[in-house]
C-alpha cells in the first residue's frame, strides 16, 4: 500500500529559547530544510542524523543517506537499517552545533564544557542515554554513531559500515550551545525528559484539571504510537493490546508555535479522510504507525471530566477506531476527537505555506 499524503515546510520567526533550538521531525524519504547536515558519503553526498527503534530495542541514532532513503545504525556489533518510523534531526540555526573531539573515558562536565554545551540526546540502551556521535571511515566518508553514557563518563561510540558494527574509543561528540537566538517550525517533536517544553501543545487536562499533553514513544517491539502525557507523573501513558502501558524513557512530545494553528474535531469510524480534513486543506497530525498503518493523535472525555489521548488509525482513505487507555485497561471507540492543523499562512504567525509531496508510508 503507498499512503501518500501532502506534508508541508514552512518560513520561521526567531524567538528566545532555553535548550529548545533543535527537534526531530519523521523522514520519510525526503529531506526537511532545515535539517541537520554533519558531513558527506562516499559519493560526497550529505549525510543526516537519524534515530529510530530496533525491535524489542529502544530508540538509537544513525546514519540516513537521502539516496538509499533510510537510516543505517549499529545494533548487536552488526549493520541494520530502517526506512519507517525513522525520526531526522533538524534545527533553524546550524551555528549553534559544534563537532568536538573526544575520547572513551573523558567525563561530561569535559566535554559540556561545565555544562556549558548540551550533548544531543538521540534514544537509550537499557536506560543508559544514547549520544550522537560521528567518525570518518575509508573513503573520506562520515558515519553517524551512538555514544553511551556511563556513571557521567564517556564510553565507546558504535557505528555500521559494510554490514558490521565497529567501536571506537575516539570520535567526535555533536554539541549544542543553547544560550544562542533560535528559530523553529510551527509543529515537531522534541525529547521529553520530565520537564515540559515552553511550547509543547496542551491538549486538555486531567482530573485535578492540570494541563495534559501529546506524547509518542513505541511499545516493546512495536513501532511508534502516542499517547497521554502527565507532568506530575513524567511519563506517557498509552495503550497497545487493550492494556494499559507507561514509559519515562525515549518518550517525545509535540510542540508548537502558534497553538492557534490547530483544532480537535469530532470525528466517527469510517468517516472519510477527504471529509475530515477539509479535503487536505487541514492536516491530522502523524504520531507513528503499525504494520505500515499510520496512526494519528485523538483524544476523548472520559470520567471526572479529564481528557485522555488516544491513537487513531486511518484503513486507505477512511478513519477507524480510536484505542485509550483508562484504568489500566485499552478501550476501542468509534466517536471522538481527531487533532487537525490548518498549514495556511496568517499574517504575524511566521509560517508560510510550501507544499512538498512525499509518501508517508510504503507496504
């Protein structure tokens, strides 16, 4: 099944903001703009930061090659790839970042510089936080690796070249400067490690009526999939197999500017897509996706008044059923509420409309 959808990018405005001049949009065979480009392949082609899942693994970074149309990454001292739910690192101000050498047993505060700098945050290995990393191998060409993170000192970096998995103990770290002017896009995911984005979208309350918002991260060896994050419990809670799930590690969150750019309408099974998006000048929000079914963000009212969200699955050209969590057990409803943004530029929002046509998923 090809699922195409019509995705766009826009111009920006620049703000202030504190530890939030970088995101992770989904790549989906093409490049963002404003994606970050750390160095060349052999064919002197530009090469991104990619993350995505392995199996029963968590997230973990790697290489996406524009050409092949996937991201490469190292997993179990081999090579392995991945061309759905693939997340591509992206920023407004490339100045920010800088590439510093490195080495197996130098300790954070070294390398942050007194925590002056931020290391980029790519996924975790068995809680243990996963960096991004590069090094050059044959042929001049630059490879994406993962460098882990124990008792706040550097170990090794892992990378994937000719169908295996390489350490290396020197390398270069990428580093971000928050304390610099940042511009970013009208909506995108950033990590969500316990404390809650200036920007993230509210997207309802709960039921001691505190702000609620839309989280993604992916279920054992399931790809990913939202669901309803709650800041007094710094975590996402989510349902998969009509059960109830939660996870405080590689979880992400939506963000936007301006929040006015979006709406929740209401919605019912077999409704079709053209219908409940205006016919495509409104957008439903991608939130991850199951055995090439994409799956968008939905939410719904349930006892005490608290909003809960939910993953709503879209069959070829109609909605379906929208999955919950409620006291630790899955629900299934055909009523509720889907997540729409409306792309169209409006005067001192700093968005500007530019369609790009690409495929959202391949089956």
């Amino acid at each position: 099944m090809v699922l195409t959808r019509v995705l766009m990018f826009y111009l920006f405005v620049p703000f202030l903001l504190a530890q939030e001049g970088y995101y992770w949009r989904f790549y989906t065979g093409n490049t963002p703009s404003d994606a970050l480009e750390p160095g060349k392949d052999d064919n002197h082609e530009a090469i991104y930061v990619g993350m995505t899942k392995h199996e029963n693994f968590t997230l973990l970074p790697g290489t996406i090659y524009p050409r092949q149309k996937k991201v490469v990454y190292e997993y179990g001292l081999a090579e392995h790839n991945a061309d759905i739910d693939v997340l591509i690192l992206c920023t407004k101000d490339e100045e920010q970042f800088q590439w510093d050498k490195v080495h197996m047993g130098m300790t954070i505060s070294q390398v942050t510089k007194n925590n002056k700098l931020q290391m980029v945050l790519a996924g975790s290995d068995r809680s243990r936080l996963l960096y991004v990393g590069r090094t050059t191998i044959p042929r001049s060409q630059t490879v994406i690796g993962k460098i882990l993170v124990i008792n706040d000192t550097l170990d090794f970096m892992w990378v994937a070249q000719g169908g295996e998995g390489w350490s290396v103990k020197d390398y270069e770290v990428l580093l971000y400067d928050p304390r610099v002017t940042v511009r970013t896009e009208c909506y995108y995911w950033r990590f969500y490690t316990g404390n809650t984005p200036s920007d993230a979208l509210k997207s309802g309350k709960d039921d001691n009526n505190e702000a609620i918002y839309v989280g993604m991260t992916k279920h054992e060896n399931l790809t990913l999939l939202p669901g309803t994050i709650y800041p007094r419990q710094k975590k996402v809670v989510y349902e998969y197999g009509f059960a109830g799930h939660s996870s405080d590690i590689d979880v992400l969150i939506l963000c936007a500017k301006p929040e006015s750019r979006f709406q929740w309408d209401k919605v019912h099974k077999d409704m079709k897509v053209a219908q409940v998006t205006k016919n495509n000048t409104l957008q439903m929000v991608l939130a991850g996706s199951e055995k090439g079914y994409p799956f968008y963000v939905g939410r719904t009212t349930i006892p005490r008044n608290q909003t809960v969200i939910g993953k709503a699955w879209a069959n070829g050209d109609v909605v379906g059923f929208m999955h919950y969590t409620e006291s630790g057990k899955g629900w299934a409803i055909m009523d509720y509420e889907v997540l729409l943004y409306d792309p169209t530029f409006i005067v001192g929002t700093g968005c500007f409309r530019n369609y790009i046509n690409i495929n959202i998923f391949n089956d």
